[in-house]
C-alpha cells in the first residue's frame, strides 16, 4: 500500500516540475559522509539531473574525498567530469552529457585572488589594458565560469564556494542523506526552486 501511495506522490510531483522551469546549473555543497554513501548517492543524482535536462553540476566539499576515489567514480558518470583540487585542475572524463565538477579544498576567495593575479599579469605584460578589465574578463579567469540557477545546502551557516558566481543563486536548505536518496527528495528540490521569483539583484 505504501508503495502504491508513493508512485502516487511521485508521478504528481513529475506532472508539477517538469515542463516548467528547470534549472541548468546546480551546485551542491556536500556534507562529508562515508565515500561509498556519497558516490552512491551521487550516482543516481547526477542520472536525474542528466535525465531532466540540467545541464551542469559543480559539488565542493573541504578535505575529502581524495581526487583517485573521484577519478574512481568519474568512470561510472555519463558526462563530462572536472576536478578541481587545491586550485589544480584535472579533467578526468570527456564524454558528451552532463558537465560535472567537484570543488576540493578550493574556496571562492582564495579562486578570487588567483584570477586577479592572472589578470594583473596580463595588464603588466600588455595583453589588455586596465580600462578593459571589467566583470567579463573576472570571469574569464576563474576556475567555475557559470554561474549556479541553485546551490543545495545542508545548513545555514556561511560558506566560502563560489563567492562571484552565485550572487544571484537561489539557496535551496535540503539536508540530503545521501545513502538513501529517493527520486521524491530529487523532485522536492526542484519544486522548492521554482517556487522562487528569482529577481537577479533587483
């Protein structure tokens, strides 16, 4: 009976978020859990997000995990995977489908500085001029160049990830268990995201 009122639950939800405003970037700030919870987990996220048309997806976590267990799990994604580890970047899988990236040990005003010094450089160099610097050429040089629709969050306290390019992100405060992740919390997220009126600094 449970599962019959689940697959009712499911299919209304499917029927008020599809068809209507799906996010193309989301960024998830991890909680840290066991690796084989996480990537599990992860697994089917990124499969229903590659499912429903989003197009990227960034995850940060500080400390863990090691970039061989994510090169480990870059084999099971169908997309495009990017590391980006203590400011070095890898990229660990080419494939067509969703672009994913995971942010370790890489905080936004640490990625602030260094696009700045790239920039300065060029300005020494005489690649650009400094009246020509402006938001565009910033994003340019860092690390994450979309900015995120929505960014997944278990808590609110503050956070140094992606500090310029998600200005104007929605946050969306979900404490995902990441081993027993259901399709229904996937849906949840998406509908609480389009409830918002997003009004992009106005």
């Amino acid at each position: 009976m449970l599962g019959i009122l689940y697959r009712i639950y499911e299919k209304k939800l499917e029927k008020e978020v599809f068809g209507k405003n799906i996010p193309n970037h989301i960024a998830v700030v991890l909680e840290e859990v066991n690796p084989d919870e996480l990537f599990d987990g992860l697994e089917m996220f990124i499969g229903w997000c590659r499912s429903s048309g989003i197009k990227e997806l960034t995850f940060t976590i500080d400390g863990f995990p090691s970039p061989n267990l994510i090169e480990k799990f870059a084999e099971r994604i169908d997309g495009s995977v990017r590391l980006i580890f203590d400011g070095r970047e890898m990229e660990i899988e080419n494939k067509s489908g969703i672009n994913v990236n995971f942010v370790v040990n890489y905080g936004g005003r640490k990625e602030i500085v260094e696009a700045v010094k790239k920039i300065a450089l060029s300005v020494m160099s005489g690649e650009i001029e400094p009246d020509e610097v402006d938001e565009r050429v910033i994003e340019k040089h860092l690390k994450i160049s979309s900015e995120p629709d929505v960014i997944i969050r278990a808590s609110v306290k503050s956070f140094d990830f992606l500090i310029w390019q998600s200005i104007y992100s929605e946050h969306v405060f979900f404490d995902i268990d990441w081993k027993n992740l259901r399709y229904i919390d996937f849906l949840r997220i998406l509908r609480e995201y389009q409830k918002r009126e997003r009004r992009y600094g106005r």
